[in-house]
C-alpha cells in the first residue's frame, strides 16, 4: 500500500472527524449555514470584480499593443527620414565633385 495514499486518508478521516463533533452542536451548524448563506453573494462580488479587472486589463492590453505599433511606426519614419537626409548629403556630395570636375575640365 502507498503511504502517501494512508497518509491522505488518515488525514481526511481526522477531518471529518473534527467537521462530525463541530456539527453535533446546533449552534455551529447554524453559524456554518450562516457562512454558507454568505458565501455565495461574496462569490458574486468576486467575479463581478474579476470581470471587470480582466476588462479593464484587456482594455490596457489593446492599448499597449496600439501604442506599440504606433512606436514602429514612427521608428520606421524616422529611419526613412535618416536615409533620405544621408542620399540627399549623397546627392550635394557628388554634386560638388561634378562642379569640380567641370571647373577642372574647362
């Protein structure tokens, strides 16, 4: 036989032992029943709280998300205006060298 099967069984009769003598009083049964009466609108509110905080985390989630596409947008952007600045310095660069060149030739 498993042990830590004995152990678990063992453990779970001391339990309902202990559930056994705390119900043989009317008085604890009826509080346990008042607990459990309670128990339910507590679980209510709960979900209802977890709902709307998965909501509101979900709401954050889209908003990330589009704030990060609007970064590479912008990256991208910027890259574009790196390199048309670094063709265009290109561009007078070799303008120059033509000028030269023609001042050279004439």
């Amino acid at each position: 036989m498993d042990m830590s099967y004995s152990i678990d069984v063992d453990k779970l009769t001391t339990f309902g032992d202990d559930l056994s003598e705390c119900l043989k009083d009317g008085k604890d049964f009826n509080n346990l029943a008042m607990c459990l009466k309670h128990s339910a609108p507590l679980q209510s509110s709960c979900n209802s709280d977890y709902n709307g905080i998965l909501s509101s985390i979900q709401d954050y989630q889209k908003k990330i998300n589009a704030c990060k596409r609007q970064c590479e947008k912008t990256i991208s952007e910027v890259i574009d205006d790196l390199e048309i600045t670094s063709l265009e310095r290109e561009l007078a660069d070799e303008e120059k060298r033509e000028k030269s060149v023609g001042e050279e030739l004439r």
